[in-house]
C-alpha cells in the first residue's frame, strides 16, 4: 500500500536512535536532520550520527536543546514531525512544539507504570508476566504525557533484560514509532492518562561491594555486557542476551532476574530528561 511521505526530524543516540532513522528511510520517508548529543572525547562514535551522514541526513549536535540556536535550527527543517528515540538531554516544550504536528517519543514500559530509566529493569524485578512499551506525546514531567498508543509483550521464566530488551521491546519500539504518526497527526489533544496504578522505575544502582544478597539483581556476569552508548555493538549484546538467559539467580517464584540491571537502558530519563 502507497503512502504520502513524510518530513520529519530525529532526535536521540545510538543503535535505537539508528535503526529509527533506518525504519522512517525505508519507508520513503524524508528525514530532514538528525539531533544528536555531542560525544564525549574517546568516546564510541555515535551510530545514529554514522548512520545519518552515511544517509546524506544533515546532523546537529547541539550541547543543548534549550537555546535558541537550536530551537531555530529545527525551525528551519520545516518538519511536520518530530521523534524522540532514545534521548538523553532535555527536551523543552518550546523545542517539542515546534514541528507542526509536534513530537513522539517511546519509552519501553506500559505508563504511567514504571516512569524513570530503569523502566525495563524493574517489571522483571518485581515479577510481573507483562511488559510493554508506549509511544506518547512529551511533556516537562519525568516520562509523562498524552498516550498515542501501546504494546505489550509477556516476560517469560527465562527472559532477562537483555532478551526482552534486544528480542522485543527495541524492534517493537522501532515499528510503533514509525505507525504513530498518523496517530499524532489526527490526535493532538491530549489524552487522559490510563487508570493502572504508577510506579516509578528509578536507576538501579550497583554497589561498590556486593553482599550476597545483592547477586540476585547483580550477578557476577552483569560486569561482561554493556548497554546503548558503551563500546559493544547490538548485534554482541543480542547474542550474549541469548547465550546468557538462565546466568541471573531465580527468585523464590522462579523468576530469573536481569542479568544487568543497569545496562540497556533506552530510555536513561534521568529526572526530567526525556528518553527514547
């Protein structure tokens, strides 16, 4: 089935920032820049700014979202969309405003459950047998705002962070980000919020020394695998996902907990940032 292009702008990082862009491409789309945060000197380049400049996609990278440079940077796209994928910095209202049909943005948990960046971390912790992601319009709250839609997905007895993360929550993202404009365009009034009860998915902290106790959340092999932004690729992390399945401790239900409670985090909504 044909349909009408779109121009939008990108913003965010990494591989789910890349395979974003990569999806919105494909489908014909016009991407008429890409924000992306400044790296970090010694830092692993940023895979969604290679991707963008191997696409001939303009790249931004602005130190901040809030000035006016780069306020009138995005103006100057003239883009009717604007999306939020895996995004660290903060986005103000007046920079989230100015695409004509707004901004969406993904956060890979069912809000309002489990607001903040351990979003993924903290379903599997608690030992709930569904998880989900939300596609929604941003506002200056910690990972609130008018639900677009939703996409849920069960947490099996062997799933880790890593299987629900890489297998199903990072393509699902990907795909529900790229069907949600239709969505943003004909609905932007907000919606009120869904009735389940709100929890918050603060950053799970690893401490200096762990106590036995502790290696029910951080297993000796949590130290092996990296997340978005370290030095490893998606496709390294995939594969020890799958070959580490069963390496967490089981709770008293049986429950495999994460193997990394603090890495693969997508969303990293740190306070008030806005993460993808």
């Amino acid at each position: 089935m044909s349909h009408k292009s779109i121009r939008i702008a990108i913003i965010g990082q990494q591989d789910f920032g890349k395979a974003v862009l990569e999806a919105f491409l494909a489908r014909g789309d016009i991407v008429a820049g890409v924000f992306c945060a400044p790296e970090k000197q010694g830092a692993r380049p940023d895979a969604l700014r290679l991707a963008a400049e191997q696409a001939g996609v303009p790249v931004f990278q602005p130190g901040s979202l809030q000035t006016e440079d780069a306020r009138e940077t995005l103006r100057k796209l003239d883009v009717e969309l604007g999306v939020m994928a895996y995004v660290l910095q903060f986005v103000p209202q007046d920079f989230v405003n100015i695409p004509r049909h707004g901004m969406i943005q993904y956060h890979p948990s069912l809000l309002p459950r489990y607001r903040g960046p351990s979003s993924i971390n903290w379903p599997i912790i608690h030992g709930d047998t569904v998880t989900g992601l939300t596609i929604f319009r941003p506002t200056d709250g910690l990972d609130e705002g008018p639900v677009i839609l939703q996409r849920d997905t069960p947490i099996g007895p062997d799933d880790t962070l890593g299987t629900v993360y890489f297998d199903r929550l990072f393509p699902m993202g990907v795909a529900a980000l790229v069907v949600s404009y239709h969505h943003a365009r004909v609905a932007r009034l907000p919606r009120p919020a869904p009735p389940p009860q709100q929890r918050r998915a603060p950053r799970v902290q690893r401490p200096a020394h762990l106590l036995q106790s502790d290696l029910r959340i951080f297993p000796p092999e949590a130290a092996r695998f990296g997340g978005p932004g370290t030095g490893d690729s998606l496709a390294s992390r995939r594969s020890a996902a799958r070959s580490h399945r069963t390496c967490g401790p089981r709770s008293d239900s049986g429950r495999v907990r994460p193997f990394c409670p603090q890495a693969c985090v997508p969303s990293a909504s740190a306070q008030k940032r806005h993460g993808g």
